[in-house]
C-alpha cells in the first residue's frame, strides 16, 4: 500500500512539473518520473505507468532535431490551450485506472491470502491426514498381526481340545465297556444269590413242611403202650434208637445249614466290599471325568470367545457342543442306570434281610424243636424210671414240686397225682380225670392228662393255659 501511494505522489507531481517547465523540461520530468516509477512501481500499476510513459516519451522524441536535439517550440505549448488541458484529463484517468488497479490488488491479494490460509489448512490437514494414515497402518498391521496370533492360538487350542475330546472320547467307551462288565458281573452275582436264596427258602420251606407234617402224625398218633415189660423195653430202644437216628440226622442238618449261611454270609460280606469298592472306584471315575468335562467345557468356552473372530470355526465348535451334549446325556444314562442298580441293589438287600430275619426264625423254631424233644425225652426218661420204680410218692420224701420245682412250705399242701402218685403244689395239680365207673373227677398232673385224654393238646404247648 505504500508503495501504491508513492507511485500516486509520483503521478501527481508529473503534471504539475511538466505545465510548470514546459517542452525543455518534458523530457527531463518524463525520464525522472520514468526512473521513479521504475524505482517504486514494482506489479501491475508499474507496468501501467512505463507503458503510458514510453508513449509519452515516443510523443515528446518527435521534436527532437536531426542530431538528437530538442526544438525548442516555446510558442506552440505556451499558447496551445490543448496542450495545457490534455496532462490533467491524463492524470485524472490515470488516477482512475489507479484506483481500478488498488481495488483489484487489493481484492487479489485478499483472494490470495485466503487461498494461501486454505492452502495451509489444507496442507495441514493433510499431513494430519496422513500421520492419521501411518497411524491406522500401523493399528492394522498390529491388529492383523494380533489376530493372526490369536487364530493361530484358537487353531492350536482347538486342535488340542479335539484330541482331548478323542482322548476323552475312548476313556469314556473304555469307561463304559468297564462299567458295562462290572454291571453284568454283579448282575451275574446277584442272579446267584437269588438263585440261592431261593434254593435256601425252598429247602426251609420244605423242612418246615417236614416238620409240621411229622408234629401232625405225631400228635394225631394214638399212644399205645404195651403190657408186657420186655416189649415196652424194645419200644423204649426203639423210639430210643429213632431219636438218635433223627437228633444226627438234625445236627447234620443243622451243621449243614450253618455251613450255607456261614458261606453265604461271606459271600454277601465279599459282595458288599466289593460294591463298595466298585462304587469308589466309579465315583473316582466320574469325578475324574467331570473334571476333564469342566476342562474340556473351559476350552470350550475359550475357543467360543476366539471363534467370534473367525466365522470358520462355528460349525466346528456347534459339532464339539452337540459331541459333549452327548457324552453329558451319556453319562446321565449311566448314572441313572447305576442309580437304578442302586435301588435293585437295596432290594436284594432288603430280600436277604427278610430272608435272613426268616432264617433267624427258623432257627429260633429249631432251637425250640431241641429244647422240645429233650423235655420229650426227659419227660421219657421219667416214665421209663416211672415204670421201674414205685410211682407214689411218699410226702417225707418230697420237698418241691416234680413240676415247677418250688419248695413246699409247712402250710402248703402236698398233692398226689391220682394215676403216676407223685407230688405236685396245688397250682400245678389242676387237671381233672374222670375215673372209675361213676365218673368220679380225679386230679392229675398234665403229663397224665397228656397221655389218658388223646384229644386233649400235649402239655408242653399250653404250659400258661388252663387245660379244659
């Protein structure tokens, strides 16, 4: 702008310079201002101003001599009226042309300021740009670097989880052949232990049969003994020799039938040692294979993470999922069908017991048996010294009574039995006989009346019960 203002000064003062000299002085003003302008005027206005002077100066040459110098034509400019208008109608349109070419410098260099500073913005955003560019280069190929680690990793992980669902996969067909033995080995087992228990329950019911059979033909055989002395003696050996023959065969029975239980009851011991065993050793086993389940749904879980990544490995991983769903409903079945053999095992349980409670039972009716056929046979014995003895008894010989044993006090009665003569206590004596041709009531001990009513139920079964 200052320079445009200089350039303006200049142009003012040419004029004036110029109608103040005259024609001497134009060539002189012109090349003044002609090297003023070239000294300011630097653009566009310059190159104006030294196009508008060369003009002027080819104008001013045309007076100049042949030998180059200037006619002095002082009359010709002093009165020539056009000559002194024309420099002010130039100056006022240079002025204008000036003041175009501000305006229009002034409108480029702000026209070009603004493409200067959008240029800048420009240039600064493309080297943000670019930094931005490098920037996300470099995030992708880490990035592309991580997930090719990661899809390596996932590859790898998922090879391994395959071959330890294989792995998995034959210790669970192993595991399930094992256990399928095992189940059809105690099955076997406890088929034998039916099978003897029900052998052992058909032999009991059998001897049990037996003996109510032979109890029924004994009590509903009439008594009939012989007059003569010497046959009753070979009765006695006879009935005496049957009671030995019956008491061996008894204890061969009875040795026979602890031997079975005896054997049974190891067998039973062995059974549950070793159900025990097999139940710690398939808990060990399950629990190993939950275990290796967890870890196998852990690396599951690992490769579903890694496999959102990867569309390629979905399917694969829905296949380990529907594999492992299989092996768990597996070993579902497998549990419920131990559980079941559990309860099947209980029943056989509960069986043996019952069978065992029964066995007891019938023990204790063995045993009641024994204690029966000795008090036959001491009940025997007496009659048979009965019968070589005097039977009545003479009250200074007796001191308690021949049945419940109790010492006779001196107020207490002694009463004989009105067919063996001995004496009892008046709570013992309470059987009544009818005798004679009258049918006179007698009183008895039950032995007597035992043997001399055959309908009436033997002593020993009623030892509490009043006899009719």
């Amino acid at each position: 702008m200052e320079a445009a203002n200089d350039e303006a000064t200049a142009i003012h003062s040419t004029p004036s310079s110029i109608a103040t000299n005259g024609d001497n002085n134009n060539s002189s003003s012109v090349v003044d201002t002609k090297t003023n302008l070239e000294e300011t005027g630097d653009g566009i206005y310059g190159i104006f101003i030294r196009k508008n002077l060369v003009f002027k100066k080819a104008d001013c040459d045309e007076t100049l001599n042949e030998d180059g110098s200037p006619v002095h034509n002082t009359a010709s400019s002093l009165l020539s009226p056009s000559a002194v208008t024309l420099p002010c109608e130039m100056c006022h349109n240079y002025e204008t042309n000036l003041t175009k070419l501000q305006d229009s410098e002034r409108n480029l260099k702000e026209q070009l300021a603004a493409a200067q500073h959008l240029a800048d913005r420009y240039q600064t955003e493309l080297s943000g740009e670019r930094l931005y560019r490098n920037e996300l280069e470099s995030k992708m190929s880490s990035v592309c670097s991580d997930t090719e680690k990661e899809a390596r990793l996932a590859m790898d992980g998922n090879q391994k989880t395959s071959e330890a669902l294989e792995n998995l996969e034959k210790k669970y067909e192993r595991l399930k052949q094992e256990q399928s033995r095992k189940v059809h080995l105690l099955k076997d087992r406890l088929r034998e232990i039916n099978d003897q228990m029900v052998k052992l329950n058909q032999r009991y019911l059998n001897l049990l049969g037996t003996n109510r059979k032979c109890a029924a033909e004994m009590q509903a055989q009439a008594i009939e003994l012989p007059s003569d002395v010497d046959q009753l003696q070979f009765v006695c050996l006879q009935l005496k020799e049957e009671l030995i023959e019956t008491r061996a065969a008894r204890e061969h029975m009875e040795r026979a039938l602890c031997d079975e239980i005896t054997t049974l009851k190891e067998q039973r011991r062995e059974d549950e040692l070793e159900k025990k065993r097999l139940e710690a050793a398939l808990t060990e086993q399950v629990n190993g294979v939950s275990q290796q389940l967890g870890l196998a749904r852990s690396e599951l879980v690992t490769l579903q993470d890694a496999s959102h990544k990867m569309e390629e490995m979905d399917k694969r991983i829905v296949e380990y999922q529907n594999v492992i769903e299989d092996l768990e409903k597996q070993v579902k079945s497998t549990h419920k069908e131990r559980i079941d053999l559990e309860m099947t095992l209980n029943a056989y349980k509960q069986k043996c017991t019952a069978l065992q409670q029964e066995l007891d039972t019938s023990e204790t009716v063995q045993k009641d048996f024994v204690k029966l056929s000795q008090n036959l046979q001491i009940e025997l014995e007496k009659i048979r010294q009965a019968e070589q003895e005097v039977r009545w008894q003479f009250n200074e010989d007796v001191h308690m009574c021949n049945q419940c044993h109790t010492n006779f006090t001196k107020n207490a009665s002694k009463l004989h039995c009105q067919h063996c003569g001995k004496i009892f206590c008046a709570q013992c004596l309470n059987c009544k006989v009818p005798a004679g041709a009258h049918g006179r009531l007698a009183k008895v001990c039950k032995v007597c009346h035992t043997l001399l009513i055959r309908d009436s139920a033997p002593f020993f079964s009623q030892s509490d019960e009043q006899p009719p």
